[in-house]
C-alpha cells in the first residue's frame, strides 16, 4: 500500500516534455530577468520560469524598490530610464511602473518563453550534469529542457536540490538576517508629516517608541537597527 502512518509511496508516472530551450532561468527578479532578457537579446532561446504571477522578484513582489548598491550596465540604464529613473539620482522606483517594464521587456522578444504561476520542482540531472527542471504549474506536473540551467531563485534551490554544497547564515552560529519588511501607507496628509530617504535618521524625542527601540538594540534585548 502506498499510504503508511509515516509516508506516502507517490506513484511513478511519465511526465510531458514541455519545452525545449538553449538556457531555462530560474526565477525572474532583477538577476533571472537580466539574464533572461540579455541571452535572449543575444539570440539564445530562453524559458524564464516565475512562481509569482508577475517578474521583478524582490523588486516588485517586496516593494523593495531602492535598487542598493553600484550595479551599472545598459540593461540597468535602460531598466531604470523606463521608469522614469536614472543612475545619477536616488535608484527609486515605482514597484507597479517596474512590473510593466519588466513585462515589456520580456514581450518583446519572441524568443524568451515565459512560464507564470510555475514553481521550480527537481533538477534532471545526467551524468552529473543538470539538462532540465520539473515544475509545478496549474496545468500540473512537467519537464523543460535546457542546454543551460540558470538558478536565479533567490534561495539557491536548484543548486541545492542538485547535491552542491551550501551553508545558512554564519558560519559560528548559523544566525541570519534579519527580515526585511517594506510596506506601503495610504491616506497620509503630506503636508504635515516629516519624509525622509531611505537612509534618513530622525533625532527622536526621549521615551518615544524610536528611542526606546534603539536603546534596547544597543542593549541587545532587541536586534539591530531595530528602530531605523
């Protein structure tokens, strides 16, 4: 019987070769994306595969959108000048505004095949050689094949489902980053509220919640920048 009190014996079962490519890319925030979109634009057939339902990853799925650090190129110019940011000023931009670039992006090549609502499974590896990935779609269980598998997940999952070494966090004690939580707030009158940038620190009054956050980060009873 398949069924036990511990496991579940999943029945074997062909799965349908969906699609065949020169590179299949992993996920399509600002890495999967530009990479999809560059080989693509080289000439290189392409299936981006995205779990979400639409591209930009942290970018537009986490509202994370500062692009931090001193990444340049034609793509992040031509990425950046389409919504209405360039890299001479503060790389803000509109998440919504980044989702329709990127979409634009990847229409325009007929090349670049997109897979949405897709969830990365297995590798297919041969020999020692990774030639393809399963997927989970609404349409159920298949297979693409590739020349090139990109792992563009954000987490390294095909790499680590493929048997390549990884570690979590510190090496003394495993301890990770703390979560980023970016959010959005509607019905704020502007003209009496204090902005700041996205690296801004405000004096706050003593007592205050800020205040007492921030000397509890420094006590260490809270982690830190808490408060920033």
């Amino acid at each position: 019987m398949p069924l036990t009190k511990s496991s579940y014996r999943e029945p074997a079962k062909e799965i349908p070769v969906a699609g065949r490519s020169d590179m299949i890319v992993v996920g399509s925030g600002p890495a999967g994306l530009a990479t999809a979109v560059t080989a693509a634009r080289r000439g290189a057939s392409v299936r981006l595969v995205e779990r979400m339902g639409w591209l930009g990853g942290m970018s537009t799925l986490g509202l994370m959108n500062p692009w931090c650090g001193s990444a340049s190129g034609d793509l992040v110019t031509e990425i950046l000048g389409k919504t209405g940011v360039t890299l001479g000023q503060k790389r803000l931009f509109s998440s919504e505004t980044m989702k329709s670039v990127a979409f634009g992006l990847v229409d325009e090549l007929p090349n670049l095949a997109l897979s949405l609502y897709t969830c990365f499974s297995e590798p297919i590896v041969e020999d020692g050689r990774i030639s393809g990935v399963v997927v989970e779609a609404k349409e159920g269980r298949k297979a693409y094949l590739a020349d090139v598998v990109v792992d563009a997940s954000g987490d390294g999952d095909v790499a680590a489902r493929c048997g390549v070494p990884f570690s979590v966090g510190r090496d003394e004690d495993r301890a990770v980053q703390p979560m980023t939580l970016m959010f959005r707030l509607g019905g704020v009158r502007m003209s009496s509220s204090r902005s700041a940038g996205f690296e801004t620190d405000f004096k706050v009054p003593k007592g205050s919640v800020n205040a007492l956050a921030a000397e509890a980060s420094q006590r260490g009873d809270l982690p830190p920048n808490t408060g920033h």
